[in-house]
C-alpha cells in the first residue's frame, strides 16, 4: 500500500461514522495535491475501502468501510510489528538497555 492510501485510509478510520472532508485531508496530509488525493479517493473507492458522497464539483466527504476497516487494521498491526523489530534491533546495536 502506497503512502498517500495509508495516509487517507487512517485518517478516514479514525473519523469513524463522521466521515472526512475534502478540507480535513488538507489539514491532515502535508503537501497533498487535489488531483492525487481524487485519484487515489476514486482508487480506493473502486476497491470498495471507502465511500464517497459528493457534495459538489469538489466537494465530498468520506467513509470507512467495513473492509476498510478491516484494512486499516491489518495494515497498522504490520506497520507496528516492523517498528518493534527496528526498535530491537537499535536497542541491540547501539547497546542501549531496556527499562
């Protein structure tokens, strides 16, 4: 999974029922560009991740789905599993201790 998906997919979770707007992907994603945030959006919509209810020419709000969620949640447990294993080994190479 491409960053740009992660980044919208987690955001879009964590919104829950609410939902994201176009304006919330703004203030979350630094650098986001409309044209790739649309493309990805339509993306993961197709794949059934998300929903959109568009609101206007350019103006949406996005939800979760139930396979998003499930998604999200596979997706954030390996991300988790690899920072405990650079914490490992870090803690092991630079000869730092655990508390």
């Amino acid at each position: 999974m491409d960053e740009l998906s992660w980044k919208i997919i987690n955001l879009v979770a964590k919104r829950g029922h609410i939902g994201a707007t176009r304006e919330d992907f703004f203030t979350e994603v630094r650098g986001l560009v409309y044209e790739s945030l649309e493309e990805t959006l339509l993306s993961l919509e197709r794949e059934d991740i998300i929903k959109i209810e568009w609101m206007g020419p350019n103006k949406f709000l996005v939800q979760i789905t139930e396979k998003g969620s499930e998604l999200v949640k596979d997706e954030y447990e390996k991300r988790l599993e690899v920072y405990r294993k650079r914490i490992e080994e870090q803690t092991g190479v630079g000869g730092l201790e655990r508390i």
